[in-house]
C-alpha cells in the first residue's frame, strides 16, 4: 500500500496509482460535495426570507435580476481558486498571482460600478431587459448592497487556492460555515431590524456572508501564506515525490501536508524558473471563457424571460427552482475535482469513475424527480420555499422540466475533469459556448415562438443546452483518453 509522505509547507505532487475502489472515490469526494451543498443552501434560504417580506413577488423577481447581474460580474474572478491551487508555489508565484488578483478584483469591481451610472443602469433595465419601472428601481438598490460582492469573492478564492494548495481542505469547509452563519444573521437582522425591500435585505445578507468568509481566508492562510514567504533555502526541497493511499484513512491524512494536483512530468508549474505574467494570462484567460460564457446563461434567461408569457411570475419563481436545482448540480460541481485528482496518467481510474458518476447522477436525478413530482413539490415551493399557491404552479413544472439536468452536471464534470487531467481544455470553452447557444436557440423556439411561460421555456433551454454540451464532448473526452495512452506507450518503447 501507497503511503502519503512529506512535511508540511513541501509542494508535493499529488498522484493517484491503481484502480480507484467505490469507498476510496466517495471518501475523497465527499468533503468536496460537503462544501459545495452548504454554498448551495443559501440560495433557497434567502429566497425564502425574501418571499416572507413586504410584496413578495417583486421582490423575489428584483433579487432574482440582481443577483443574476452580480454572478455575472464575478466571472473574471471565479477561477481564482484553480490557479492559485495550481501556480501558487513560493514567494515569488505567490506575489504576482496575488498582485494578478488585485487586477481582477479591481476590473470586477469597475464593472458594477458602470452599470450602476442611472443611465447606464435605466438604458439596461427598462431598454435592454425590459423590465416594468418598479422592478428596475428595486434592483438598482439591490445591485448597490452587492457592490462588495465581486472582489470578496476573488479575495476568498485566491486565499481558499492556497490553503488548497498546502493541504488545508478542512479550512476551506470551515470558512464556509462561517459565511452561511454570517449570511443568516446579516438576512434575519436586515429584515426585522430595517425597512429595505426584500431584494436589498436578500443582496446584503449574501454580500456580508462573502466578505466574512474572504477576511475568515485570509487569517486561515496565515500560516500557509508564511510558509511561501520563507526564503527558498531555508525551506524542504519541494521536489520530493508523493503517492496517495488508496486507504481512506491515508487519503484524510492529505489534510494534514502539502498537496499539488500537477502532474510532474507534465512540465507544469513554476519549479526551475519563475513564474511571469504572460504564463499566469496564458494559464487563466481560457478558464475565465469559460467561466464567463457558462455564468452569461443565467443573465440571458433573464433578459429572455423579461419578454416572454407571464414576465414577473416567470422572474419571481426562477431563483427559487434555480437555487433548487443548484442544490443537486452542486454535487456534481464537486466531483470534477475528485476526477483529476484520482483518474489516473493512464486513465487507470477511468472505468471505476464512471460507474461511481452514473450512479452518482441518477441518484441525484432521482431524487429531484421525487420532490418534483409528488406532493412534496406543494410542500417545498409553498411551504418551504415561501410562494403563493399560484406562485408554486409556475415552478413546479419548470422543476419538473430540471429533473435530468443533475445527471447530466455529473457527466460533464467526468467530462471535463478527463480533459482537465489530460491538458486538453480547448474543447471544454468550445462545448460550453455550444451548450449556451443552444440555451437560447431553445428558449426562442419555445418561449417566444411557441408563447410557454417564461421559467418553463428557460429551464427547458438549459436542459438541452447541457445535453448539447455532453454529446459534444464524448467525442473528445474519448479522443483525449486514447492520446494519452498512445503518448504513454510511445514513452515506453
């Protein structure tokens, strides 16, 4: 058996030999699906507290837009925690990354700011959007409470990348549960305590909650932050080889050394020479298309909803079923981690990984079948959730419409996370510009042309945009497999 060695504060390559079992796949996965599903929780609970105050369908439609606007914002920034996890390997990477994320956070933060000028702000909402007058005025004050929100999520994902890096994971999970508590006393403060509209207390809440937990990251990496600034010869050779157990009591001891998903004999990485701009640019810039095109899904529904049968209701219950639907893609989110990590150079990983995904993703779907088509929808989205009755007959069947996408979120992170492992991410930005041309090819056929509800049209367009995204992606996925174990054989011989 494969032990884990080293000293904490060491740059370690992380390697996974042999055939990854069931038991040894979940136990490295699940503190990931841990973090990812308490992120998820604060989408439906702050939805459900806007829904409890004062006019609650506009309020739910303003939060909704605004908060559409603010993910959209954040895009530039949203990868931070890949790269620092990645490039992160003493003093000097750690300093230009971090001055890279001082840029970023910088331009995200510029971004609200101008579509926070009236007419920028009016010439979008009334012009562009389409919005009603009133919904317009109550998202421009919700989008100010969110002005913090796009460099405390750089800072706390830069932060978060290196704690990552040197092997503080239970960190990360802790910072996580500070934000929900923050978030939740922030929301039931702002609503009994003042009198702001339900989308402003909803935008406040989740703007502190992000703030504490980037200040949280910060103090954590303290220690890890100290251990890049030593100077070079004063510390451990970083080059000193890893192999993880296949044990999942060794596997939990990677918490407690320094861990690098790189892979050695890829070349990547800072180690012989130091780390400059042009590679970071050349490193982020596809990840952050990516990112940027698969986060403009959410804004473009929007803008199509706001045109489409039924714009408010439609408007009002989308964050509801998307934050519903979050709760279960969460989990798949988390898995492309867990794929890299333990595929394998030689796709010796690859077979147990799938059957572990496709159970993963049916369970998953379901799950969400079984909340969307029995009574426990009325329960969840009246009950729960905070709507009116007919409130709920909107989001029902759009829930009903979501109920494969988790199943298909899991694939695509097996998909990705293969590429990912393989260095191909090419095809990665070009699927996911893919899946969201067919989101709005979709949603004009069927929510303009053929006049369905707005939220129904949307959550059928992202259905059969991540459908598109997956079958473009086999191709490839299975291409990338049959190269690498081509190239490895070459090496042999």
């Amino acid at each position: 058996m494969d032990v884990v060695a080293g000293a904490p504060g060491r740059s370690l390559p992380l390697t996974a030999p042999g055939d990854p079992s069931a038991r040894r796949i979940f136990a490295f996965w699940a503190p990931l699906a841990a973090t990812w599903l308490m992120m998820a929780v604060e989408g439906p609970y702050l939805a459900a507290v806007v829904a409890r105050l004062p006019d609650p369908t506009l309020g739910l439609a303003a939060y909704g837009v605004a908060i559409a606007l603010a993910v959209l914002m954040e895009a530039p920034v949203i990868m931070l925690l890949s790269a620092s996890t990645a490039l992160v390997e003493d003093a000097v990477s750690y300093r230009r990354l971090r001055t890279f994320a001082h840029g970023l956070n910088a331009f995200s933060t510029l971004m609200l700011l101008v579509v926070l000028v009236p007419p920028v702000h009016r010439g979008l909402m009334l012009g562009v959007l389409g919005l009603p007058e009133e919904l317009a005025r109550l998202t421009y004050g919700a989008l100010w409470c969110f002005l913090p929100w796009p460099a405390a999520i750089g800072y706390r994902r830069f932060w978060q990348g290196v704690l990552i890096r040197s092997g503080r994971t239970r960190l990360v999970a802790g910072g996580t549960v500070v934000r929900l508590v923050s978030m939740s006393v922030a929301a039931l403060a702002f609503a009994i305590a003042t009198d702001l509209p339900g989308a402003a207390v909803g935008a406040s809440a989740l703007s502190f909650g992000v703030v504490m937990e980037a200040a949280v990251a910060r103090w954590m990496a303290r220690d890890a932050i100290r251990a890049l600034l030593v100077p070079a010869g004063r510390r451990a050779d970083a080059a000193d080889p890893v192999t993880v157990s296949s044990d999942p009591h060794d596997i939990a001891e990677i918490g407690r050394v320094g861990v690098s998903t790189a892979d050695p004999a890829s070349g990547a990485g800072t180690e012989g020479g130091e780390l400059s701009f042009g590679e970071i640019g050349r490193f982020y810039v596809p990840l952050m298309l990516t990112s940027l095109i698969g986060i403009a899904i959410q804004p473009m529904l929007t803008f199509f909803m706001g045109r489409a049968a039924s714009p408010v209701e439609s408007l009002a219950v989308f964050p509801v079923v998307h934050s519903l639907g979050f709760i279960f893609r969460s989990v798949g989110l988390s898995f492309q981690d867990a794929v890299i990590a333990l595929l394998g150079r030689r796709n010796e990983g690859y077979e147990e990984i799938r059957r572990f995904a496709i159970g993963l993703g049916a369970t998953l779907s379901g799950i969400l079948a079984l909340l969307a088509f029995t009574p426990l929808s009325h329960l969840w989205f009246v009950h729960v959730s905070g709507l009116t009755p007919e409130l709920a007959s909107f989001a029902i069947p759009a829930a009903r419409v979501l109920t494969p996408v988790p199943f298909l979120g899991v694939l695509l992170s097996l998909q990705r996370g293969t590429l990912i492992r393989h260095r191909t991410t090419g095809p990665i930005i070009v699927g996911t510009a893919a899946e969201i041309t067919a989101v709005a090819i979709v949603f004009v056929a069927v929510g303009w042309g053929l006049g369905w509800v707005g939220a129904t049209a949307a959550f059928t367009g992202f259905l059969l945009g991540r459908l598109t995204a997956n079958i473009y992606l086999t191709p490839k996925v299975r291409a990338a497999r049959h190269e690498a174990g081509s190239a490895i054989e070459e090496v042999r011989r």
